[in-house]
C-alpha cells in the first residue's frame, strides 16, 4: 500500500484522533506498581501464585508485578510468544507445572500478557482440577478492551482458532495502561481497530477523541464489554454486536495467512468493518459519513503494515465467510449498522454485495 507518512500526520493534524494514544504518549507513565497492588487482598487469600507469561512481556514487566505483587515466592511459566503456541501442548506443560509445584484449589494463576495469554491461562486455570483462581493482567490494547474480560477463555485445535474453551470468570483483571509504553506501535493501532468496534455498536463518544486519555477509552470499552456479557454471556443474540467487522475480518484474516502475509487481528478487523460499514449503506440507511470518516482512520490504522490482499483473492476470502463457524447453514451472518450506536445481527447478505463489499475494502485500503 503506497501511504505516505505525510498523509497520515496530515490526518493526524487535522482529525487528530489518536495522537494522544501511540505509544510515546506513555513514556512518561508512571510505574504500575501501585495498581498492583491493589491485588494484595485477593493474593493473601490463596496457598500458592504462579504467573505466566510470554518472552517478550517477562523482561519488561514480570519483575515489575512480582514486585508489586510482593510475591517474589511465586512460580513463573515463561512461554514462546504468539498464536501458535495457543494450544494443547502448552496447555499441558503448564499443567504439569502446576502439578510438579503440588497447586490445590486454593492457588491463583496471573495471567501476564496479551489475549494469547490471557486466553490460554484462562483455559488452563479453568480445567486444572476442575478449575483455580485465576487473575488476568492484560499487556496489550487488545486484551484490555476484549480479550481479557467476558469470561471465554480457550485454545487453538484442528487448525482452528479458539476451538476448545471454557466460559471462565477471572477473579479480577487488572487494567493498566503503562504495560502499553512497550507494546510496538502496531499491535497499538490493532487494539484501538478493536475499541473502535464498541464505538460503532454502542458509543459515539469512542469514536470522537475528546476523551482525555487511554484510561478513559479503555475503561469505556471494557464497561461496554461487560454491559452487553451481562446481558448475554452464552451469546444467544446480543453479544453477536461484539462481532461487527469480524464476518469479514476473520475471513480476511484466514486468507492472509494462506498467502503468507499474516495480519494482526486488529487490521483485518479494521477492514471487515469498512466492509461492514459499506454494507450498512446499502442495506441498512447507514448515514455515509459515517463511513467516510471511517475511511480516513482506516488509512492511520493500517500504518504499520502493507496490504496484500487484491481482487483475485476475492473468491478465496469469500470461501472462508461460508465455512464461518459463527454461519447458520453456510450463510454468513452480519452485524450491521442502521446507524451508530444502533446495531442489527444475523443479517444475511446476497453473495454478489459481500464480493462488492470485498471489492470496496481492496480499493479503501489501497490509497
Ligand atoms: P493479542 O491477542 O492481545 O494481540 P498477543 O498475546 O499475541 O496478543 O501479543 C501480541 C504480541 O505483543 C506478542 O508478541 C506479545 O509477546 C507482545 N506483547 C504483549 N504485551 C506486550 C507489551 N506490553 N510490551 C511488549 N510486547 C508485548
Ligand atoms: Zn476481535
């Protein structure tokens, strides 16, 4: 994608909607120990703290949280990062750990890390006789705003994301935004892709940027996150409104990797949702600003990556969305917008709109 550092700060200039969010507006945050040590009365309650976390978190911040924790007696599980390590072998090795240092019911699992480790702890907690304590201390954006809180956790099978899981309350997630002053600017911009999805289904004010600093957006998102769990936590309907921009998104993740140009989750799902934008016009009277504003923060939030996906890829995306396990049949369901805050789910949408959609969002993302 040819996009010019000046087309970005000039968008930055002008629209300014996160200038205050990459990750040189954290330098200056102050250190997290204090907010974790607000953990101190659940962990005087447990018999053993073991934490588990990935390589690239433990040398920035396992220290740190240990200190905080004040249990430099606790077990580390220091894993590989990344997806791929989502699975039952690993699961298994932290088992064994657990079993080896003789965990009972009574010990707490923290969870220190993206959505990799927080979903992965998560279901090993869970199952582990027949379920411990667990704590999650999401490190990315990404995990603070969606995967951390809502109680699923789970594991990739069978080639397949997610595929074994539990529906698991943590004890507590810890939410603090200086574990971001070291998050890459990338996988920044894919977690704010996925805070923008709750502005669009239930909060304008997500969308703007007059909230004042991180704290603030990802306390809204999580309070959104929770409110619609709440309401649906097994996801009969509702909780389906979590899924807008995901039809497409994961279809265009799944595509990605075959071609071996692997998205982040965020940026796919920042282009399931122009998709999901544009079929709201067409289908659902969605205002069309709406989705030219989209447009230009789409550009700031594909930044950091280069865009392989062009329109002979339309027919392979296309056979991804009908093997969607979220299908009814082998009908993709859409959530899509009448307008924002105001969202519509399991609309089917005719085959030849989705590869027009496909067909905008190759257009949309390569300027
Ligand atoms: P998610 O699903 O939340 O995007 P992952 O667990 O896959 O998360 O994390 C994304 C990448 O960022 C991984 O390589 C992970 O090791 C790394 N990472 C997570 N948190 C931090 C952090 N605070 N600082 C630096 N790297 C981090
Ligand atoms: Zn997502």
């Amino acid at each position: 994608m040819a996009l010019t550092s000046e087309s970005i700060d000039s968008h930055q200039r002008t629209g300014q909607p996160w200038n205050d969010m990459l990750p040189e507006a954290l330098e200056s945050m102050s250190s997290p120990r204090e907010e974790v040590r607000g953990m101190g009365s659940i962990l005087s309650k447990v018999s053993q703290v073991f934490i588990l976390t990935d390589e690239n978190v433990a040398p920035f911040w396992l220290p740190e949280v240990e200190y905080g924790l004040k249990c430099e007696k606790a077990v580390e599980i220091v894993i590989k990062p990344g997806e791929q390590h989502k699975n039952l072998q690993t699961v298994q090795r932290i088992w064994k750990i657990l079993m080896k240092h003789h965990a009972d019911r009574n010990s707490l699992l923290v969870n220190l890390g993206g959505g990799v480790i927080t979903d992965l702890g998560g279901f090993a907690a869970s199952t582990y006789k027949r379920g411990i304590k667990f704590i999650n201390v999401p490190t990315t954006l990404l995990a603070m705003v969606d995967a951390a809180i809502g109680g699923k956790t789970g594991i990739d099978f069978g080639g397949a994301k997610n595929q074994i899981g539990t529906f698991a309350e943590a004890e507590d997630v810890l939410v603090d935004p200086v574990f971001l002053s070291t998050l890459p600017r990338r996988e920044i911009l894919s977690g704010l892709a996925e805070m923008l999805k709750y502005g669009f289904v239930a909060d304008a004010d997500l969308l703007k940027s007059n909230l004042k600093d991180y704290q603030q957006y990802i306390s809204r998102a999580g309070e959104i996150k929770r409110e619609i769990v709440a309401k649906d936590p097994m996801e009969n309907g509702l909780r389906k409104i979590l899924n807008f921009g995901h039809t497409l998104g994961h279809a265009i993740e799944s595509h990605c990797l075959t071609i071996d140009y692997p998205l982040l989750h965020g940026e796919a799902v920042a282009l399931g949702m122009a998709g999901a934008l544009w079929l709201s016009v067409k289908r659902c009277g969605l205002d069309e600003k709406v989705l030219k504003d989209f447009e230009k923060k789409l550009l700031v939030l594909l930044s950091e990556t280069e865009i392989a996906f062009a329109d002979a890829d339309v027919e392979s995306v296309m056979g991804y969305l009908a093997h969607d396990k979220k299908n009814q049949g082998d009908k993709p369901q859409f959530v899509l917008l009448e307008a924002i805050g105001n969202p519509v789910w399991n609309v089917e949408v005719e085959p030849d709109l989705v590869k027009a959609s496909l067909l905008y969002i190759i257009k949309v993302s390569r300027r």
